[in-house]
C-alpha cells in the first residue's frame, strides 16, 4: 500500500499480550527463579512437544507451588526433554481460603470429580475420610496428586491444594483442630449451610458423608464434637460428590474468597 493511501485514523493493530493467554500451564515439583533453566521430562515434555506442539521461542506458564506462577520461552526441544528458561514473575502464590474438605470416600469416578472440582474451587486442604458405608477404602495417592494438578492447571491455581492421606472418621474427630469449625453436613437436617456459613469467622470445614450416608453412631459422634456445626444443604437428597461440591461452592461464595473474584482476574497479565 502506498503512503499516501495510508488513512491517519485506521487503528493501528494492536499488539499481542504477553504472555498469550492460551499458553499451557504446568506445575513443576522445583523452586523457579528469574532466567533460572529448566528441562522437562516424561509425560510433561510429551504434552508439550506432541500434544502442544511447542516450539522454540513459544511461551508456557510454569507453576512451582512455592513462589507463584511464571512466564517461560521454550529454548529447545530435543529427543531427551523440553529445555525452557524463566523470562517473568507473572502472579505470587496466591493466598488460599483457610477451607478443608473432608469427603467421605466414594467410588472412583464419583471420587475423582470430587478432587477435581474441589481444587477448581479453590479449597485449601482435600482430607479423605473413611466411614463406615464407604464403598472405597483406600486412595491412590499418585493418582489423586495427578486430579488435583491437572485441575490446578485448568483454573489457574498458583497453589495446589494440601492432599491428605485418608482417615478413619474416628481418628479425625480425635484430633480435630481446636480452633477449626467442622460443618457437618447432615442428611437428618440442620441449620441452613447459607446462613451457617455467613456467620463463620476463622477456619472452617466442611464434613460429607459416603453414598449411603453416616450411621446413627457416627452422627452422633459428630455432633458430639464441640467444633462441629449440622448444617442442611437444601430439600432435596444429594449424592456425595454433588453435596461436596455443592457445600464447597457455597462456602466460597459466602465466606470465601468469591467476591474478590473480579479484582484478582483484573490483576492478571
């Protein structure tokens, strides 16, 4: 085009964020620092170089669940890993809800969306719990560590969720933190989880049983608990997964960190 046919009031192209938005996202188990190098291995370098197809010079956000979430260029892709360096600090860590979950265990797929959802969430601490109606007894912990990163990944945590070992109810209640509120979700009843949930100060939980329920014998050793709150999730009955995420988006909702929302995306490169 010629300069004189150039119109003076045609918007110049606008220049493209940095870092893209749709670039990937992945924790690494290591402390990152600026134009710190970092090499890929295994299952991360195939995502990137055959899932992605990354090349040089792209970019990828890396997370180390320590110092918060970084921009870094894809230097070199080879036969061994993915080699990257550390161009910008992009988020902290971020400050995370003093909210845990304890879900009673439950079948491995209803389970899974349970861990999933939870972390997108944004609870604090996943503490499995063992009832006596439980279907499931045992978690596997590689398994469920790779749920909740890839969830992580998905919503863009800076922080993994705490991932307990399961527990046996009994053992819970034992040693219950003195200081940390247990809202019990009960099938008999209790007061409403909204109204519950908007008087609470300080930490807090939340308590959901297995796919049958708890027995006569664990409610009450619930409610015997000083810390513990009954609380109703609405008329209806609810599976364990769906009260668990129900309760969780709830609480963040109410006394969480939800309505700070739109100032924390706002801040975001």
């Amino acid at each position: 085009m010629d300069r004189a046919e150039i119109n003076p009031e045609t918007p110049m192209p606008a220049t493209p964020a940095w870092p893209p938005k749709s670039a990937p996202r992945l924790f690494i188990d290591h402390p990152l620092a600026l134009e710190a190098t970092v090499t890929l291995d295994g299952s991360q370098a195939h995502y990137l170089s055959r899932v992605m197809r990354a090349g040089p010079g792209e970019v990828v956000i890396l997370c180390d669940n320590r110092t918060g979430e970084w921009a870094a260029e894809v230097l070199e892709i080879g036969k061994r890993g993915v080699s990257l360096t550390i161009r910008q600090h992009l988020r902290p860590l971020e400050a995370v809800p003093d909210f845990w979950l304890c879900p009673a265990l439950l079948k491995k797929p209803s389970f899974d969306l349970v861990l999933e959802k939870a972390t997108e969430l944004g609870v604090r601490r996943i503490q499995p719990v063992i009832t006596r109606r439980c279907v499931a007894d045992k978690l596997n912990p590689d398994r469920a560590l790779t749920i909740v990163t890839e969830a992580a990944e998905q919503c863009a945590r800076t922080a993994l969720p705490d991932l307990a070992v399961p527990l046996k109810l009994d053992a819970l209640l034992r040693d219950w933190p003195a200081e940390r509120t247990l809202f019990f979700a009960d099938e008999n009843g209790g007061e409403p989880a909204a109204s519950a949930f908007q008087g609470s100060t300080g930490p807090a939980a939340l308590l959901v049983g297995p796919e049958g329920g708890f027995d006569d014998t664990e409610r009450a050793a619930i409610r015997d608990l000083p810390q513990a709150r009954p609380i109703g999730l609405g008329p209806r009955i609810l599976r364990g997964e769906t009260a668990a995420i129900a309760g969780c988006a709830l609480w963040m909702a109410v006394a969480g960190d939800w309505q700070n929302s739109l100032a924390r995306h706002a801040s975001v490169p």
